[in-house]
C-alpha cells in the first residue's frame, strides 16, 4: 500500500490573528463620541475623516464611513452589524455597568453569572452594535 497524501492545506491556515476590526459606521460623530468618552479609548490614528483607529491590547478597532473601502450601504436603522466582547478581570464587570449607567448608557443585560464560566455586561453603541463586557470566573 502506497502512502496516502495529507491533505492540501488552505493558505487561508496561515492566518494567526485578527489584526482589526472595522465597524462600518452610520454616525462618526456619536460613534467616535462613545468609543473615545464612554468607554475611554485613546485615539490612535485617524487615517482620514472617515477612519479612526483605537488600540485594544493586541488588536485595533477601526471605525469607518461605509464607502471608504466598500460601496455598501449602512446597516438599517435597529439592526446590529456586529457583537464585540471585551475581556476584563471579574470585579470589573459590575466596575464597567456602574460607569455605564453613570453616562446614562442603558444596559441590554447587567452583570450577569452564565452557566458556561462568564460573567457578562450587555450594551449597545449608538450604531445599536452590541456591546459586551465579559469575564471568566
């Protein structure tokens, strides 16, 4: 019997990491308001009027005018695009809802113990992107 061949590998395995995310935006302003005063991230570059760019520890969160690097239309109105998940230390889920609340942010879910080892933070960006703040326990 001969040797069987491995399988052929897709290039798409050389992938290691998301470098960023891009949320494609129906109001820079209120959006950039959020991301940089609500939850404190510092601008790291602004490419144009229509890309802001953010560090979160390895990765980059870019906000972006649809149009800038595709022809799509915006999300409708009361739909979400995306979930993102921020990773914090346990006690800063209940930290995080209070500031929240204190910015007059409404919280989808508060801090919440799940079944499967999280605790979780549930908001909305002022996209209606969903938001949400975890951490193991």
């Amino acid at each position: 019997m001969g040797k069987e061949k491995p399988p052929i590998a897709s290039a798409f395995q050389a992938i290691k990491s998301i470098d960023y995310t891009v949320i494609l935006v129906r109001d820079m302003k209120a959006m950039r308001a959020f991301y940089e005063g609500v939850l404190g991230l510092t601008l790291l570059r602004k490419l144009s009027s229509n890309w802001f760019e953010y560090q979160i520890g390895n990765n980059i969160l870019a906000l972006s005018n649809p149009g800038f690097t595709a022809s799509d239309d915006p999300v409708p109105n009361g739909s979400a695009s995306l979930q993102l998940a921020f990773k914090v230390l346990p006690q800063e889920v209940d930290d995080c809802a209070n500031e929240l609340v204190n910015q007059d942010v409404k919280l989808v879910s508060p801090p919440t113990d799940q079944d499967f080892g999280h605790r979780t933070l549930f908001f909305r960006d002022p996209d209606g992107n969903l938001l949400e703040i975890f951490a193991e326990i």
